[in-house]
C-alpha cells in the first residue's frame, strides 16, 4: 500500500512543470531509537532555477505528521524551532542538516522498516516533490549530534 503511494507521488512529479529546478540530495531518515516514535530526516536542496523558490510544508507517507525545524541559541541553549516557510533563492543550496534545519517526524507507525519512505515537500505554487529517504542507522556519527526532546 505504501510503495503504491510513493509510485503515485512519482507519478504527480513528472507531470509537475517546474521540479526540474530542485534537486536533491543526500536525502536521510535517521532509524527510530528504540521506545520512540520521533524522528528526524535531512537533506539538501540546491535551488538550480533563476527564481527563489519557497518551500511551505512537508509530508510523509509514514508518519502522522511532519514539520520542517529549525535550531537556534536562546540563552546558551539550542533549541527548536517550526518553520513556516523556507525560502530557497536563485542558485542557493539549503542544507537540512544535524544542528541546524531538519525535517521532524512524530507518529512514526510500525512500516520504518518498509523499502520506501516518500517524503514530500510542498512549495507555494503547488507544486509537490516526492524524496525518496535513505534509512540511515543510529550508529551513523554523523547523526548523532541531534537531540529532539520537544
Ligand atoms: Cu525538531
């Protein structure tokens, strides 16, 4: 059912005029820590159009609800913030990345383990981009910097 779902998303993709602007890359989820249902995804968005884009949502096909985050220092503490929008400018690259920007996921049902986990990202004019997300586990160090207790 749910790779039925991602193969729709793709679907939607091609007849999109304008995603040929964004791409991405290193697109991860990192693997649930056991007793949770919280967890984070990140990736890299490089923005290769000559208009700004702005990017207004995000959703996921394998969590109840997703948000794009941001970090920032309040008081010597880093802490979490929603992000409404996010604007990616003319040629600009946007990293979500452990520490800064960063694609929270709460509700995470039992199918993390499933071969396809589709993001997709949702811009202002309508347009939808699917991201298909690599799994990545804990044991990774690049991943582990990133605490979530919101
Ligand atoms: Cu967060």
């Amino acid at each position: 059912m749910m790779a039925r779902v991602c193969v729709l998303l793709a679907l939607l993709m091609t007849s999109a005029v304008v995603t040929a602007d964004i791409q991405v890359t290193n697109a991860g989820l990192r693997e649930l820590i056991p007793g949770q249902n919280n967890t984070v995804a990140y990736l890299q968005l490089h923005n290769s159009g000559l208009e700004g884009r702005q990017l207004i949502a995000v959703e996921s096909n394998f969590a109840q609800r997703a948000e794009m985050h941001t970090q920032i220092m309040t008081d010597g503490m880093m802490r979490m913030r929603k992000l409404d929008k996010l604007d990616i400018g003319a040629f600009e690259t946007v990293v979500f990345t452990a520490g800064g920007h960063h694609i929270m996921l709460y509700g995470m049902d039992k199918r993390l383990n499933a071969k396809d986990r589709c993001l997709v990202l949702i811009f202002i004019n309508g347009e939808r981009l699917p991201v298909t997300l690599e799994l990545q586990s804990l044991a990774d160090s690049t991943l582990k910097s990133h605490t979530h207790d919101h």
